[in-house]
C-alpha cells in the first residue's frame, strides 16, 4: 500500500513538471538556446538599424537621459525601402514592420515615448515635428501615427571617438606648454585661432543681417546654416545651408515698421559715435602691444635680472625710464614736466 501511495505522487509529480513544461514552451515553439539565439538577432538587427544613416533620428531629454529617438512613420518607410536589413532575423525575416517593432519594444530595445508639450505654442501652427523633451508613454505598442521611439540600449563608440578621447590630455598639455613654443609656432597658432574667431564672428553678422532684411522687408524668416548654433546636430545638419519651410506665422506689418526704426536709429547712433582715426590707431596700437607680450614672452627673461647680478639700482632706474616713457605715450601735460624744481647740484 505505501508503495502504490509513493508511486501516485511520483506519478503526480511528473504530470505536474509536463505540465509547467508545456505551459514554459507553449507560447512559442523554440527551445531557450534558439531563443537566446533569436535575442541575440534582434540585438544585431537593432544595432545595425541605429547604425544606418539613412534612417532619421534626432537626440531628446527622456527622464533627465539624453536618448535617440525616431518617429514610427521614418522606421516604416525605413523597413520597406531597406528589406535587406532582415536577413539578419533569420527565420523571422517574413514578419511585417509592425511585428518587429513590437518584439523589439517586448525585448527592451526600444521604448515608446511622447510628447511633453502636447500644445501648440503661442505664435506656431503645428507641434513641434521633433520635440526635444519627451516621456515614456503608458501603451507600449508600435504605432506610426505621431510616435516617437527611443533606443534603450547605449551604443558602441566608434575607433575614432576613443582616439579623440585620449587625445583631450595632450592637447590640454600643449595648450599649457604654449609660451615656451617657437616665435613662428606661436604667429602661426595666434593667426589661426584669430582667422576662425573672426570667420565664426562674420558668419553670423552676415546671418543677422540677412534675416533683419528679410523679416522687414519680405516679412519671411530666412536664417542661413541654421544649425550653426545648434547645440544637438549632426555634422551633416550643422553644415546645412538653406533653412527649411517657416513653420511660424508672418509678422505684423507694424512689429516690422517698428523694428525698421529701431533698426535704423542704432545705425545712425553707431555711426555719430564711431572713432576716429587717430583713437583707431592709438587701440590698433595696445592691441599689438598686448599680442606682442604674448608672443615674445621668454621664461629665461623672467630670470634674466636675478641670474644676470644686475643691482637694484639699474632695476630702478628702468622702472623710472619705463614710467617717464609711458608718461610721453599717455599725452601728458609738459608744463608738469617744465614745472619740476631741479636739485642745485652745488649743494
């Protein structure tokens, strides 16, 4: 008797881990190594999805996280020009767009999002077509109607950027190292720098002024390189020259008659109290005055007083020189030169 009662649980037992097997394997067909392996695709296709360029992305803030993020309308259209792309699933390359987007938001390699500002701004028609804020949003199902989706997992960093990384410390060093560079390192350095501040510097004057013509006159919002000043672009979008469509209404025809005045009145005013020549030439002169104290500066004549012995008379008697020369440069009056009482020297 005890042993047919062992045999009935053992029996019971097993049909119970039958059962919770089946139930394990009963939502798909696979073992867990083709599963890992099924995983393990998805990862690949994701990465080389992310990778390609042609798939249009843009950068947010997620949660105070900086995520890349698509819309599901790029992603579809994306799929159906790239179908080559999922012969990396393998035996899932049949399914449709819609199913592989879903099994990449079950697997955590994408997360749906939307919008913050789900209003349209005072002076805008239309949302914004890339918002630079987002959230998680509660349906975590693919849809391309005005969705956005967020990469979950952190990219691989290319050779280059690991190369630019090591190379910030020794171009901090050599930063540091650039009064002790030879004269001709140093005009070369200072000129080149001066060349891309003062083109940086042109480039948007030129950019002001175009659009201050074009929004009085024409009434139309024209910025060329329009990402210039972007602080999350790509080197293709920082190069763009020619804006696109304006999404904002036209200003008012009194708005623009009022800035043409103020417009004008800043240049009359600008051009009443512009210097003369001879102030030009007097700040033409400290400014080189200044760039020549960088240039020429030598750590051995820092030392040159203590390791050439000269007494402190001499050294005095330069600092007066200095002085009195710096007194002539200065346009100072000659009768308080005249004026001095000189020492009888027979006393």
């Amino acid at each position: 008797m005890k042993k047919a009662g062992a045999d009935k649980k053992r029996v019971r037992r097993s049909s119970a881990a039958v059962q919770n097997g089946g139930n394990r394997y009963s939502g798909s067909d696979t073992p867990p190594r083709k599963q890992a392996n099924k995983k393990d695709a998805f990862q690949l296709f994701a990465e080389k999805v992310r990778d390609h360029k042609e798939l249009v992305s843009r950068w947010a803030v997620l949660q105070e996280t900086r995520v890349e993020y698509f819309r599901g309308k790029d992603f579809v259209g994306f799929l159906r020009n790239h179908s080559e792309l999922k012969d990396i699933l393998g035996s899932d390359r049949h399914l449709e767009v819609e199913d592989i987007a879903d099994e990449l938001l079950n697997k955590n390699l994408l997360v749906r999002c939307d919008r913050v500002v789900k209003t349209v701004r005072p002076g805008k028609r239309k949302l914004s077509t890339w918002p630079a804020h987002l959230e998680i949003y509660p349906d975590q199902e693919f849809s391309d109607n005005d969705a956005f989706f967020a990469w979950t997992f952190v990219n691989k960093r290319p050779l280059w950027q690991t190369l630019l990384s090591l190379s910030w410390p020794v171009l901090t060093l050599a930063i540091c190292l650039f009064p002790i560079y030879p004269h001709q390192a140093k005009l070369l350095i200072l000129y080149s720098c001066a060349g891309v501040l003062l083109l940086i510097l042109c480039l948007l004057l030129v950019r002001a002024l175009i659009f201050g013509t074009g929004w009085i006159l024409l009434g139309k919002r024209i910025w060329i390189f329009p990402n210039i000043l972007a602080e999350e672009a790509t080197l293709g979008e920082l190069f763009r020259f020619w804006p696109k469509k304006d999404e904002e209404e036209n200003p008012k025809l009194t708005a623009r008659l009022f800035f043409a005045v103020v417009a004008i009145f800043v240049i009359l005013l600008l051009r009443h109290h512009a210097p003369d020549e001879a102030a030009r030439a007097r700040y033409q002169k400290r400014v080189y005055n200044i760039i020549d104290d960088v240039i020429e500066w030598d750590p051995r004549l820092a030392l040159s007083g203590m390791m050439d012995g000269k007494p402190s008379e001499e050294v005095n008697v330069t600092v007066t020189e200095t002085e009195t020369d710096n007194n002539f440069t200065d346009g100072g009056d000659d009768k308080d030169m005249y004026n001095h009482e000189i020492p009888n020297q027979e006393m």
